[in-house]
C-alpha cells in the first residue's frame, strides 16, 4: 500500500508546479552548482534545456542567455533544447534542466535519472516531489535543495564542502 | 613516558575512529563557493563550510577586495575598522588586537591562525602580529570570530579568533609583486606565487621585508624612551606543497620562517625590544570518503625570542584528527582528536630546568537543522593537561621545587547557538559559551632574578595557577534593510572568572615564607564585559560602498589592587565607545577610499620604570585614513596611501610609542 500512495502522492505534487521561469541567474547558480557534482572532468558542461511545447519559448531565451558558453564559476555552461516528446537530445548531457510542466512530468524525470544525468528546475516543487534532484532560486538569495533519495537514483553525488552548505531533504 | 605513550595511543585509536574543523578551510574554493552563494563563505565558526549567513557565531570575513581597498599595511591595521575589535599600535611593528574588550601589550585572550596552524605564542600567550609568515596579497579572506570558540579551537580562544586563510593554489594561478615606499624610512616589498602542476601538485611561495623607523616614545615612558633609537625591521617567508595523492585524498606541506626586530609593550606595561626567529612545519592529510571528510593534521612551531629581559625558546607540536560529516540530511557532525606538547627552555633565567606540558583534548560539534528556518549547533570540548619541569629552580631564589611543577588540570568548554530565520527577513542568534585560558609558560614557569629593584627579588610563576574561565551569552541580529544596505546587531555580555594576571609592584611572597620577596604570577580576580554593536553596511549604484559601526563597552573589574598586586585595570582600559566609518568609491580605473576611526578617552596603565606602576590618561582620538588607487593596465596598479594622516608626527594613542601618520606609494604587479 505503501509503495502505491508514494508515487501517487508524489505525482499529485509534480502535477502542479509553480509556474516559476528559469532566468539566467538561475542558470548561473546551475553552472557554479555543476563545478561541485563529483566524477566529471574538464570545466566544459552540457545543459540539457527539456521544454514542452508551451515552454519552448522560455528554452529559447535561455538557450540564447547561454549563447556561445556561460562561464560560471569553475565551468562553461553551454546549451541544447531537447523536447521532452523526444529525450533522444540528452545523450552527452551534463546536467538537464526542467521548465515548466516538464518539471512535473514523471517519464521525463525517470528518463534523466536512467541517464545518470542530474536534473535541475527553479520550481522547488519538483524537487520536494522527487522529480527533479536539485532545485535552485537565486532570488532574492540563492537557495540550493537537493534530494539526496533522487540523486542516489541518478548516481550523481557531489563534493563533501558542497553537500553541508545546502538543504538536503 | 607511560602519560605520553597513553595519550599517544588514545590519539591513534580516536584517529582511527573519527576530523578538525579549520582543516576542511584549507581545501574549500572560497572563490568558487562564495560566486555561487552570492556571499562569504567559511568554515571558521563550526569546522563545517558554511554561508556567512548560516555561521552559528557573530563573525568578520575580511575579503581581498576588502584588504586591496584598505589604506593599511598589516592585519591588525585591516581589523580596526570592525565593531567590536579593539586595537592599539604601540609602536609600528607592535598591533595588539582585541574583541570586545581592551587590547592590551601582549595581549592573551584573541587566538590566531594562519591556515589552521596557531600562530599564537603560547609560550607567554599573545600573537606578535609582524611575525606571521603572510604577505597582504596570498590572503584569501580573514575571519574573525567573536565570543569564547574554545569548543572548537582549544584554550584561548577566549575573547575570539582570527583565522587567516591564504590563497589557494589549486584554484588559481597567480603572481604579485609590490613595493611600498613611505615616510618615516618605511619601505616594504612583498613578493607572492602560487600555481597548480597538471591535477595533481601545486605550490604557494610568499616573500616579504619590510622596515621602518621607529614612532616617537611616550615622554613618560622612561624606559621606551631609552629603546627609541630601535627601528622595525621583518622578513618573512612561506612555501606551501599541495599534492593530490588519490582522487579523494590530498597532502599539503607547509614550512615557513619569520626574523622581525621591532618595540614593543608588554602584559605587564612595560616596554621591550624584541628578536623574533620562528620557523614551522606542518603536514595535512585530508581524505574525503564515504565516511566523512577526514584530516590529519601536524605541526611544529618553533619559537626563539630575545627579549629585553632574557631569552626564551620554545617548541609546540601538534597532532590532530578529524572526522566531518552528514548523517542523514539534516545533521552534521566534527568529532576530533588533539594532541599537543609545548616545552621550553629556563627563562629568562637559566638553570631552573626545562618545562613543559602535554595536553589530550577530545571535542565535538553537532549541528541540526530543525527547517529551513531554524538550526541549532552544539559543540564541546574537554582538555586534560599534565605540566612537569625537568630540573629544580635554584632554591637559594625561589619557592618551587621541581615536583610543584607537576600539576595537571581538566576542563571542559562549550558553545551552543541557535539561528532563526523569521519570515520577516534576517537572522537571529541565540548563544551562550564557555572558554577556557590556560596558563601560558610564563604563568607556570617563570623564573627572573631582579636585581635592578632597591632590593633582590625574584620573579616566579606560579604552577598553582588557575585556569581562567569566560563564559559570554549573546543575541544578535542580520538582515538586509534594503537590497543595498545590510545591518548586523548583537548585544553581548562575558565574564570572565579568574583572570590570568601578572603582579604588581608589592611582592605576593615574603620571607620568612621564600628567600627572597616574590612577586608572583597570579589569578587576579574577575571581569565582566557587556556591550552592544551595530554595523550597516551600504553598496548603492554606482561604484560607491560605505559602512559605519558602533560599539558600546562597559567593563565592571573585581580585580586585585592595581598597583601593588596587578597591572591591570580593564575597567578603564577598555573604550566605552568605538566608532567606524567608511566610504569608497570604484571607478573603472581610479578608486578612492576614506577611512575613520574613533576611540573614547581612557586610562590605561603604564610601567615607566620596572616596579613603578602607574596610571596614564588617554584622550579621545579620531584617525583618518585615506587611499587612492589608479589601475595602469590590468597588471600594473598604483595607490597612495596614508595611514593615520591627522596624526602628524605623533598622536599619544597609548602608553608606548605614538603613531604617527604614515605616508606611502604602493606599487604592485600581478599576473
């Protein structure tokens, strides 16, 4: 019984996210947060921007406030759209970051975790429902929340200094 | 022998078993951690790394922005401009910094390190400021932290801590060179590296010397007034290995060597001129495992200073292990191991047998989060510390014999705060500590013959010393007022039981009852400090930023009687009131930056002579300060600087020597 209202009530949760945009601050907070996930190399990162179709035009923006690299911190950040109809784009992909209802989809979510790729949004929703394994706001302070059951589920871990600094739930 | 192999093997097994807080600030990317947080970061207060505005204590984090803008050319210089730090420059080279309370020649209750590694004497139980082996360009940040953090740092730690962190190899490349040259024959060169080799080695190397002529003596002080003719001069360097052995596991070396000659005052208010020679080692081993972030950490500081009234030379070495880590996701733990072992020479007078102690401490540090809003930290630390003296003090002079010297004492010292977030914005921190001061070398172990008095007396410490214990409960508050004005208030009061105090002018001991008249190192009496502090801090468009603070001291002495049994007096001593301001502006090549700094009138004691004790009135005093900087190109900057510039040739600030405005034109290169 237990094992059947968890996912219910988790996929109650992803259902309704904040509507809460990705703005390119978020995006720095995400790149600065990437130079701390353990077991990558190089300073070069792939964000996965996975849209649906009524996002497509916040991926946009995004993708173009990325442009030819953002540096942020110890990494590049450079950018992909990838439909979340078509998940076949998140190959090479660093991380992947959710917009919109996309952060409540459980097949996206899923789909990244197999990839062993960690999955970002601004809608801290997501992460509280275990859709995402870390969810960012850089306004107005940064706040960092990473599920740790999820991010075992995605095999990302990261720095020791990193992990104490920020919420895990 | 069997003491020492116990603690030994109690070192070993609490090793294998379990970290050490200011370890894990040695391999943080403050640079990296604080882009990301959009704030400071440090892992200063708990041993844990953490944002400046989750840190369980009241602290300063001196950035190097912050030291690049400062028209100063020393730390004790940098933290003046900060509520609740207390400071006087008794000659140039001699800076005595406190935290909310007086600082005093030598003074013993502010513990400092430079990466984790005491830099404080413990010998006598003071930090000589112009001895740390660190040029103003390898500083990543300075932290200061204010209230009793020996549950975290050991004894000492009593009034606060400065921890200083150097730049940090793996991270960034760099080159600096720079030159200052100023009035008063001040000049100043400094030279800093660091570079990383592929992943897996990096070097840190620092080279500085400086000099300068001395201030004008205070007229009264008779004695300074026969040592004016002696100049500061120091020399300093540091290399630092860093080597990544595996992917989780990382070793750093470090040896450095420091020669100043300067002035300076003591505990007892009286003046001295001093030769410094020290040199330290130390060994890092941190490993970042499933089972936590351990560090296993070694150091050795040895000390030899010629002070006026005799040598001393001493060793510490210190073995520490530590264990950091999460369990779970809402509770982090420290569990550390620390062994140390401090000995000396005879001093001043030789021939009483060497001494020296052995200290076991365990300590502990819990922190939980209760919600995003609210945490809780509790932290404890117990000491067991055995002294012994090798030889018996000539019996002919002093009352001790060799087995007095075997004492041992336990203590215990805590730190508990609590951090609420309210909805309404800001931090509010509720704490309350313990710190312990132990007994330095001089306070157990002192022997001086004095034969320059009227009559022969002998100078002894006293091996029956208690430990001084400061307890201190604090409500402080943070908040940003607007998007570009952050304020930061605490009310504060700390008491401190047993003061560790040196003699007055009227022997402790007199014959019958000792061969000679004795003074005596002594427990003192008690002293209470209450006070409040605000800062607010301001960073409007435009290039411009500028911060006042405030604080109120009010000190309440039960001392023995100043004069014939104490030199001191911390009730007035200690300003009532302090006040900074700052103001700066940055433009795309030129900065401009204003600094002011005001003291209230006190009385401090002073020694003129040995055995004079006497008190001196110090009028209220503001300084000025002002730098002006010009970027030629992005390597090459150029500023001029003027420390103190309302002084002149001399303001009677304190009872030694006057400051006086200081003048001078910084070059500086980096790459």
């Amino acid at each position: 019984m237990r094992n059947f209202l968890l996912p219910v009530a988790a996929g109650l949760l992803m259902a309704a996210p904040a509507a809460a945009e990705t703005t390119t601050r978020d995006l720095e907070v995400i790149g600065r947060a990437l130079g701390f996930v353990e077991n990558q190399s190089g300073s070069e990162r792939v964000l996965a921007i996975i849209h649906d179709a009524a996002s497509a035009g916040e991926a946009e923006a995004l993708l173009a406030s990325l442009g030819g690299g953002l540096r942020a911190g110890r990494v590049t950040l450079t950018g992909r759209l990838v439909n979340s109809a078509d998940l076949s784009g998140l190959d090479g992909a660093h991380a992947a970051v959710l917009l919109g209802a996309v952060a409540g989809d459980a097949s996206v979510a899923q789909a990244v975790n197999s990839a062993s790729i960690l999955s970002v949004s601004s809608d801290m929703g997501c992460v509280q429902a275990q859709g995402c394994v870390m969810g960012v706001q850089s306004a107005p302070s940064v706040r960092i929340v990473v599920n740790r059951a999820n991010a075992g589920a995605a095999s990302v871990s990261f720095a020791a200094a990193f992990a104490m600094m920020i919420e895990e739930i | 022998m069997k003491t020492r192999f116990l603690l030994m093997s109690a070192t070993a097994v609490s090793a294998a078993a379990v970290l050490s807080l200011p370890a894990i600030g040695q391999s943080l990317d403050y640079n990296a951690m604080s882009g990301l947080f959009g704030e400071a970061v440090t892992a200063g207060a708990t041993g844990a790394p953490q944002r400046s505005s989750d840190v369980p204590a009241t602290m300063i984090i001196i950035t190097r922005d912050d030291i690049e803008r400062s028209p100063e050319f020393d730390i004790p210089g940098l933290l003046r401009h900060y509520a609740g730090v207390g400071h006087n420059r008794f000659s140039f080279g001699d800076s005595q910094v406190a935290i909310r309370g007086e600082a005093s020649g030598y003074m013993p209750r502010l513990l400092v390190l430079v990466n984790g590694r005491e830099v404080y004497l413990d010998s006598y139980g003071y930090t000589a400021w112009s001895t740390l082996p660190v040029q103003m360009e390898e500083i990543q940040q300075i932290e200061v932290v204010k209230g009793p953090q020996s549950a975290l740092y050991g004894f000492n730690a009593v009034s606060g801590v400065v921890n200083i962190i150097t730049r940090n190899p793996d991270f960034e490349n760099w080159v600096t060179a720079r030159a200052n040259i100023g009035n008063g024959g001040y000049d100043d060169v400094a030279f800093t590296a660091g570079r990383s080799f592929g992943d897996r080695a990096s070097v840190r190397f620092s080279y500085g010397n400086a000099g300068a002529e001395e201030f004008e003596p205070i007229a009264s002080n008779t004695f300074a007034v026969s040592l004016a003719d002696g100049d500061y001069s120091r020399e300093t360097a540091s290399l630092e290995g860093r080597f990544q052995i595996t992917d989780n596991v990382r070793l750093i070396a470090e040896a450095t060597t420091s020669e100043v000659q300067l002035q300076e005052l003591t505990s007892i208010y009286y003046t001295t001129r001093s030769l410094y020679e020290l040199h330290s080692y130390k060994i890092d081993v941190e490993a970042d495992t499933d089972f936590g972030f351990w560090t296993f950490s070694g150091y050795r500081n040895e000390t030899e200073i010629a002070y006026e009234f005799g040598p001393s030379s001493n060793e510490l070495t210190t073995f520490r292990a530590q264990n950091l880590f999460k369990i779970g996701t809402n509770d982090t733990v420290r569990l550390t191991a620390e062994y140390r072992e401090g000995t000396t020479i005879s001093f001043p007078d030789p021939g009483n047998g060497g001494f020296g102690y052995e200290t076991m401490a365990f300590s502990a540090m819990w922190n939980h989060r209760f919600s995003s809003a609210v945490d809780l930290t509790l932290a404890g630390r117990f000491d067991s510390v055995d002294w012994s003296r090798d030889g018996d003090p000539n019996p002919a002079f002093y009352i001790f014999t060799q087995e007095d010297y075997d004492v041992s004492f336990e203590e215990f010292s805590y730190n508990a705060a609590m951090v609420w977030r309210p909805q309404s914005g800001g931090a509010v921190r509720f704490s309350a500590s313990q710190g312990v001061q132990a007994p330095s070398m001089f306070d157990i172990g002192f022997t001086l013959l004095s034969t320059t008095t009227p009559i022969p007396l002998a100078i002894t410490g006293n091996p029956n010393m208690e430990t001084s214990i400061v307890r201190a409960y604090e409500i402080a508050y943070d908040r940003a007022l607007s998007p570009t004005v952050d304020m930061r208030a605490a009310i504060f009061t700390q008491e401190t039981s047993d003061v560790r105090g040196t003699f007055g002018a009227f022997p402790d001991v007199l014959p019958p009852n000792a061969p000679l008249p004795v003074l005596l190192f002594n427990n003192r009496g008690d002293t209470q400090t209450t006070g409040a502090e605000i800062s607010l801090m301001g960073d409007p468009d435009g290039g411009w930023h500028w911060g006042v603070n405030y604080t109120y001291q009010s000190v309440d002495d039960d001392l023995a009687t100043f004069g014939l049994f104490t030199a001191l007096d911390f009730e007035s001593a200690t300003p009532e009131h302090l006040v900074n301001a700052q103001i700066g502006w940055a433009g795309e090549r030129f900065t401009a930056d204003a600094f002011f700094n005001y003291v209230s009138a006190t009385t401090s004691p002073l020694q003129p002579d040995f055995g004079t004790l006497t008190r001196f009135d110090l009028d209220a005093a503001i300084a000025a300060s002002f730098r002006a900087g010009f970027r030629v190109n992005d390597h090459v900057n150029i500023s001029l600087n003027a420390q103190n510039a309302n002084f002149g040739s001399g303001e009677i600030a304190n009872v030694n020597y006057q400051p006086a405005s200081r003048t001078w034109l910084q070059l500086s290169t980096s790459f």
